[in-house]
C-alpha cells in the first residue's frame, strides 16, 4: 500500500521540518518533501527536533516547485485554516484519512499538502488539491503550529494502521476472579460484619448484603484482589496481619 | 457542561507547559493544573510558547501532590504509552474522550493526567486513575512529545464540540450550474468538436460525447465555471479572446 506523503510547501523554520518528521514517524509515516525550504535543508536544528526520526526515514526530498513535488502524485490533500473561495470538496481531517486510505489500499500515491507557518497554502498551491482537509478548533484561538497540523492529520491516518481495541479490564496476567471465590470472600465479610453488628437488624441484611455486592462486584476483581481483600479484613478485625500481598 | 481538565503531574520543561496550554485552547480545553512542576511556575519560557494561551484560560493551578490536584475530580483518566499491570480499562484516545463526553454532559468533573517528559506517570499515579487511556502509534517510533499526546487527547475531545460535516464541494457564493447551463456547454462543445473533425465516425460520436460529457461533469461546474469553459472553447477556436473571467 502507497502510504501518503507529506509536502510541505515553504516551511519557514528547519525545527519545524524536524518536528514534522517525527510527528509523521509516530504516526507511521515516512515520506517528506520540501518545496523551497527557507532555511537550508538539511539543517542541525532539525535533525536536534526529530529526535533521530531522520535515521528511520527515506531522505527527505526537496524541490522547487509544488509541480515537481507532485509529479507522481495522483489525489492530492491540502490542509486549510482559513476559508477558501475555491469550489472543491472539504472534508474533516477524520474522513479525509478515510479516503485517502481507501484510495491507497487500491494502489493510489497520495500526498497531504501543509503551508509555510507565516501564510499556508496561497490560492495557486491550493488550485493543485483534490481535496481540502479542514481541522475543525477552537474558533478563537485555531492557530496551530506547523509540526502540530501534521501531527493531527497523520494521527487520523495512523488510526487505519495502529488501532488497538479498547479492553474493559486490562487483565494482562492477572486471572479474573471466578464466581466461586467472590462468593467466599462476600460470604466471609457478610459473617464478619454480622459478627460486628454492622446489620441493624435482622431484616436489613440481606438488602444491605446485596448493597455491599453491588459496590465491590464492580471492582471486577482479580483471583490475587480477593486475596488482597481477605488480607484486610483479617487485619481489620484483628485476626493476623495482611500476608496475603 | 464540566470540560476536563488537564493534569500535569510533574512536567519538567516549563515551555512543554506553555505548548500544553496552546494545544488546550486550539481544541477548547482551558482548566490546566500542574503537579509539582521541576521549573517554577509561571515562567516565561512557558508563555513564549503558549502563544498568548494564558491570557485566555483561567489561572493555573500549582499543587503539591496529585491527590490535591485531583480534590474535586469524580472520574480520572490517565495517558500511558507503556504497559501497565495494572487491571483498569484501557481504552483508545477516542473513545476515551467518547466516554469523557458523555459524563461531562451529566455533570461530572473530569481530569485527564499526563506524566513529565521523561518517566510518564508512575504506578502510584496511575492507581488514582479509573480508566487508562493509549493513543496507539508506530511501535517502533512512539515517543510523543508531551504537548504533542495534550494536543492528540484533546482534539479527540474537540470533536465533541468544535466538529464541522464534510462538504462534498465547497460552493460557497458560488452558483452551481444549473442542468440547462451544462446541457448548453456539452452541447456546444460537440457542434466544435464535430466542426473540427474530432469524431472520426458518426457512429462513434454518441459514445465519445458520452464520455465527454461523463469527464467533465464529475467537475460539478459552477455557473461561473460554465462561462470559463465557454471562453476556453471560444478561445481554442480562435473565435475571440477569454473574455469570460
């Protein structure tokens, strides 16, 4: 699959061009070129910013001109803060990523156009995209920084290559509880607090009881978390200490 | 509605404080508490980076300890790039902010907490926490820059608020053309092509006219547009200069 590349069209500062770089490695991806770069490139302060990102990717291509930087490109995605008169297709960086991943999944090279910090993308850079991408932000305070909009735009791009599922309980190593012990343990601290005339009456316990399960089932705990729990209620009333950590 | 506040705890550059505070307000976050920051607090290094972010969020709060931090928080979700033994929910950055939404519109007060730069939070920190949060990255170049995992975090939560539908295309002031507008233009580019012998067999000619117009009308032209390409047309054919624009 052709991974999208990023094209920034004269960046100003070379720390932008390194923090770019290691924004789009985070996300997966590893292809950056530069059109008229202000500052020389390559430069030590964006190498300082990528943070070795460099090592890990192709090296970075520079061009003159936005044509030439687009010469194999067939969809091309630019990104805009402002409103534009243009008469193209808009879409939030969310459902831009969408479509570029669909497209490169059936073999298309895509690039992600982003402007210089001082002024963007001008209107003959823009007149070369397919698509506008549009970040919506905070109306009043929308100024994002250069290496920041890159981060954003691949991040909604990495979540088609890293996503991981949620996990209700991250159990990892840890063995749930099974019914049988959770039943032991509220058993026991049922005899316990009887014990110690937690109950006001007789008529109480068992809603109380059903109360005191509610609370700690959703703990959902693990085989070792009722043993933690035995643990204290030994200490609390004084049996033995906790030696079940 | 209650927005989350973000939780530092002990961050140790002050301009990744003053970052944090820009990538907050880009996406509508204000409430920004520091635990035991390294470098004093404010700083001017962190107001050269926040871009003028300060003066439009209500005071940072400084705190001793997370627990004070978190007085009068009811549900605390903590990022973490490593994995943790610990059994919490983990969940994506996304539907992190997707369960954040919803108990913020039922008037809980949350807090979203990032570790310093360099250890993250510790396992002390994270027990406060109920739900872990993973912003899945590139495995092997996953180091976010602490404002860059405040700035992905929080545009997953400025999705509930700031979020703007796709536009298939961006008319703006613009007229699109009208069927009669384009029927005219299809029409009088066949009278030229046929006049300049583009059709090499009449038989041919529906068939091309329909690819024709098949080309051309994945342009959703504007009325403007229409006019263009009549000036186009006129001009090739030497009929007289573009004087449509």
């Amino acid at each position: 699959m052709n991974k999208p590349v990023i094209i920034l069209v004269k960046p100003q500062l070379a720390e932008n061009i390194g923090a770019t770089a290691r924004a789009m490695l985070n996300c997966g991806l590893a292809d950056l070129r530069l059109v008229a770069p202000k500052q020389e490139f390559p430069h030590e302060r964006a190498n300082a910013m990528s943070v070795g990102a460099f090592d890990k990717m192709p090296p970075v291509e520079v061009f003159d001109s936005l044509e030439g930087a687009c010469h194999d490109i067939t969809t091309v995605y630019a990104t805009t803060a402002r409103k534009r008169d243009m008469v193209k297709p808009v879409m939030h960086a969310s459902s831009a990523m969408d479509d570029l991943f669909k497209r490169a999944q059936s073999g298309e090279k895509t690039a992600i156009l982003f402007g210089g910090e001082r002024a963007g993308l001008d209107n003959k850079d823009i007149s070369f995209a397919d698509i506008l991408i549009t970040i919506p932000l905070n109306p009043e305070f929308s100024s994002l920084n250069l290496a920041q909009a890159v981060l954003l735009v691949s991040y909604e791009w990495s979540k088609h290559t890293f996503d991981a599922p949620d996990e209700d309980i991250n159990y990892k190593d840890s063995i749930p509880a099974s019914g049988e012990k959770t039943a032991e343990l509220y058993s026991r601290l049922e005899s316990e607090l009887a014990a110690h005339k937690f109950f006001r009456t007789p008529e109480m316990r068992p809603t109380m009881m059903n109360n005191i399960r509610s609370m700690f089932s959703r703990m959902q705990m693990t085989e070792q978390e009722t043993k933690t729990f035995h643990g204290i209620i030994s200490c609390l009333t004084g049996k033995k200490g906790n030696t079940s950590q």
